[in-house]
C-alpha cells in the first residue's frame, strides 16, 4: 500500500499554468480550466497525473502550459 502523505511529493504530478484567456472560447473549455483549479492568466497548479487528467489538459491544450 502507499501513503500520499509519506511518499515523495511530486511523483506523477503536472504543473499546469494558464497562458490564455477562455473567454471567446467555447463556454464548455471555461468549465474545464476552472475544474482543474485554475483562476486567473499564469496561475499555476499542481496536478495528479491521471488519464482523465491528461484528458482534460487535451481539451483546454491550446490556453494552458504543462511541465512535469
């Protein structure tokens, strides 16, 4: 078994940042950026690196950066 809180921190974690606006984009691509925590232009997450995750970057691919 693992425990998140003793494990290393950043293991199979994204860093995602906003580089552009949602607005005039499609209304859904709004929702999707505030589901993955993201406020405001260059606000930076951290995120679990999980297919539906990954799913969600893809959607939003052209307003966000990643790194690992």
């Amino acid at each position: 078994m693992t425990n998140e809180r003793t494990d290393s921190k950043n293991k199979g974690m994204l860093k995602v940042t906003l580089v552009r606006s949602p607005i005039g984009f499609n209304g859904k691509q709004g929702i999707v950026v505030t589901s993955l925590g993201l406020r405001r232009i260059r606000h930076t997450v951290e995120v679990k690196d999980t297919p539906a995750t990954r799913g969600l970057i893809h959607k939003v691919r052209h307003l966000v950066e990643v790194s690992e």
